[in-house]
C-alpha cells in the first residue's frame, strides 16, 4: 500500500491543472488514469487546435442548476491567468469569432505545457490503470484500490470528466463515486452535440445535406445566432451545438432561416413591383435553391407573385422564419462535445471544489453539473475548478 498527499482520478484538463497547483505547494501527488496518455480530449478540442479559452467568459456562459456555482473558481483563475501561461511557454495563438482563443498550431502545443509543468511540479503519473474501487478508510484517508495496487491519500481530487466520447476513456466512474458518498448526481445527457430528425422531416430534408445558412434557433426563451448545417442525419452546425445545451427531449426550436429579413414586407414589395415574377425566385435572392424547394410548397413556389394572397405570404415567411422543427433526438455522446448534468454543485463548496459534508474529497472539470457554452468555456471551466482545487487539496 502506498501513501501520498493528493490522489486525482483522470489526467485531463482539470486533472492536470489541479496537480501542477497542489504539486507547486508541495504535496506528494499521484494521478491515476486508465488511458495509455493524459489530455487526450485537449488533443481533440477545436478540431486540433485547441479553442483553449475565450476573452470573455461569464456565469452567464455556463448552464448549471446552481448557476451562481462557477462564479469564485472563473474569477480566481480566469482566462487571463491561462493566457499567461500560454505567453510564459512562448505558445503562438489567435482570435476567432466571438472572442475564441485558438494555438496557431497545435493543441499538443497546450498538453505539453501541461505536462511540463506536471514535471517541474514533480507529479507522478499511472497511466493504463483501472480504479477497482474507492473507499474512505478512515477520517483522515481515501483508499483507491487499483489493478496495479492501493493507494492512500488525505485527498482525493475526483477529475474524470464527462461521458462524451467514449472512445478515448470517458466512464461514469466520476458519477459512481459522487453516489457511493452519498452525493446526488443529476442526469447526465450529452450536451455541444447534433440533432436528429423524425423521419417524415429528414426525408423532407435529405437533399440538403452539407448546406450551411446563417440562422437563428431559438429553445424556449434561449436562442442563438451562427451557422446552422443540415447533415444526412439533421442539424448540426454552431448554432445547433449551442443551443442544444439548452433543448431537453420533446422540446421544438424554432428556426428563422432569414434573420434580419421583413420577409413579409419584402414580398409584398416584391408583388406590387414585379407581379409576374414567380415566388421562387424572388425566394432565390435570398436563399439557396434546394432550401426553398424543401421549405416551400412547389404550386406555391411556381406562383405568380401576383396571384398569391397576403395569407399565403405570412405562411410562406412563417416557414421560412418561424420554422417549428421538433428534432428525433441528438446523436448522443459518440459525437457530443461535452456532458450535461453532473455532480450536484450545491453538495460542493464553491471555494475550494471540497465536498461540503465529505472532508477531503474534491470533484473538478466537466464531472460536475457546470456546462459551458461552445466558444473555449468548458475548458476554461477545467482550467479554473482544476487550479482552485489545487490550492487545497
Ligand atoms: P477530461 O475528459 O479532459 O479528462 C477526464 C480524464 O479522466 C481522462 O483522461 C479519462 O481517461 C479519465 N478517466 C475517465 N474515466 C476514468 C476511469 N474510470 N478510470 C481512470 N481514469 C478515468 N472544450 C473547449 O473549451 N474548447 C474546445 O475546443 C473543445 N473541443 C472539444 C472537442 C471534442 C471532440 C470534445 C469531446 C470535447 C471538446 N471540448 C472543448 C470539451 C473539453 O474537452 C472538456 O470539457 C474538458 O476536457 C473537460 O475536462 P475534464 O478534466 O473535466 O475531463
């Protein structure tokens, strides 16, 4: 049986950074992951190149039960402390839309900063290592027993993400633990991720599968702005990611495929004009073809401009601009960015990441009920729960 400081379960994002804080005050840390390397989401992330932050992050980015949660962690550790770091290890970066931070190379670039700091902080790693079971073996200890032996420790720092991705070692692990301490986990359900439709709608939609269209979707009072993709099995695109963090089965989002357009009043204009234009092509002006063969009925669409009533415009702008579309479901965690739900914050203290009623045991990063809009939040999320955590266990 061996015996150290600070155990952390998952050598990810928040995993690494909560070593590289404990590490730098002096505890003896062990990090403990069943995969063969650490970080292998923020080799994934932004498509390679990591969007590791963004230059304005806010509660107001986060979906939590306790949404005042994430307040302390974000603005002891905030983007600018992370950018530092980035600018200490000479890390080339850049800005993309709305304030997402990129490396201009690659996300290894970020991982093994990481770990360089890991090693300087001398903490010591077990990869390829399966937790059997954790216990607490008394008030002071956690016991962790491994296949590879146990393992004690004052501190247990719980950073075993979410459940997106299971093939690059995402469990629910993180979730058991919470529940075997007796610390209510809300539903995880994936979250960041594409939406299916019903069959009747795909079908309606096949033919426009890889079109991308400015839009705005809306999901009850939420609604975002930014690219929609029609995909051979839905909707995907920014706009789809983010607001599906919101959506909850059974709901519909409404879509306006013309934002900023008075359609109405456009075709109205349109009829006195030019009358004898048809209403496809006067759609076409401002719309890919295929879209409005799929949106708009083909006798109303072949019409005369001049011979469609006021009644039939409002529908074809209501169809155009209030489409009610009722998705089948999400494509589920094989493709979702991140995990909704989580390690109930209230059981959490929002200082330290410590379980109020459970001295000594930490949870940290996307395992708890903090889930971060598209844009570098969740990572930033990892980023300041893993360093407020490191400051104390
Ligand atoms: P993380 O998932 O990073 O780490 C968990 C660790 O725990 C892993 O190393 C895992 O192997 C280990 N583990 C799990 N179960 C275990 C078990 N049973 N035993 C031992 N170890 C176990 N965010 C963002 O802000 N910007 C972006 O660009 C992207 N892009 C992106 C792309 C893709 C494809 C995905 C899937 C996700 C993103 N994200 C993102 C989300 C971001 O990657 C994610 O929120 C953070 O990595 C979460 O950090 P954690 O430390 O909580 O978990």
């Amino acid at each position: 049986m061996a015996t150290t400081d600070v155990i952390i379960i998952g050598a990810g994002a928040s995993g690494l950074v909560c070593a590289i804080e404990a590490g730098k005050r002096g505890r003896r840390v062990l990090v403990l992951d069943h995969q063969k390397h650490p970080g292998q989401k923020i080799l994934m992330s932004g498509g390679g190149r990591c969007n590791f932050t963004n230059l304005c992050v806010e509660a107001s980015n986060y979906i939590s039960r306790n949404p005042h949660f994430c307040k302390s962690a974000l603005s002891r550790f905030t983007q600018w402390d992370f950018i530092a770091k980035l600018d200490n290890h000479k890390i080339p970066f850049h800005e993309r839309d709305h304030g997402q931070l990129f490396c201009d190379n690659s996300a290894r670039d970020i991982l093994e900063m990481l770990e360089a700091e890991c090693r300087q902080a001398k903490v010591n790693f077990m990869f390829e290592t399966q937790i059997k079971s954790v216990d607490r073996k008394n008030d002071q200890m956690f016991q962790v027993s491994t296949d590879k032996g146990e393992f004690t420790a004052s501190s247990l720092v719980v950073a075993t993400g979410g459940l997106s991705i299971p093939g690059v070692g995402a469990t629910p692990l993180g979730y058991k633990i919470a529940e075997s301490f007796n610390i209510k986990v809300w539903p995880p359900s994936p979250g960041l991720v594409p939406f299916t439709l019903q069959p009747q709608e795909k079908q309606r939609l096949a033919g426009l599968s890889g079109m991308s269209v400015d839009a705005v979707v809306s999901c009850g009072q939420t609604c975002f702005r930014e690219n929609l993709l029609f995909t051979h099995r839905g909707l995907s695109g920014p706009v789809i990611l983010q607001i599906s963090v919101h959506w909850e089965p059974g709901q519909s989002l409404v879509v306006d495929l013309l934002p900023g357009v008075d359609l109405l009043s456009q075709l109205k204009q349109a009829q006195s004009e030019r009358p004898r234009q048809q209403v496809k092509s006067m759609l076409t002006d401002l719309l890919p073809r295929r879209l409005v063969q799929a949106m708009v009925p083909a006798e109303l669409a072949e019409a005369p401009l001049g011979s469609v009533s006021h009644t039939r415009f409002e529908q074809i702008a209501a169809s155009l601009k209030q489409w009610e579309v009722k998705p089948g479901g999400t494509e589920g965690y094989r493709t979702a960015e991140v995990t909704k739900g989580g390690v109930d914050c209230d059981a959490i203290s929002s200082k330290t990441m410590e379980a109020t009623q459970k001295k000594g045991l930490y949870f940290i990063g996307e395992v708890l009920d903090v889930t971060g809009w598209l844009g570098g939040y969740n990572l930033q999320w990892a980023w300041s729960s893993g360093w407020v955590a490191g400051q104390y266990a």
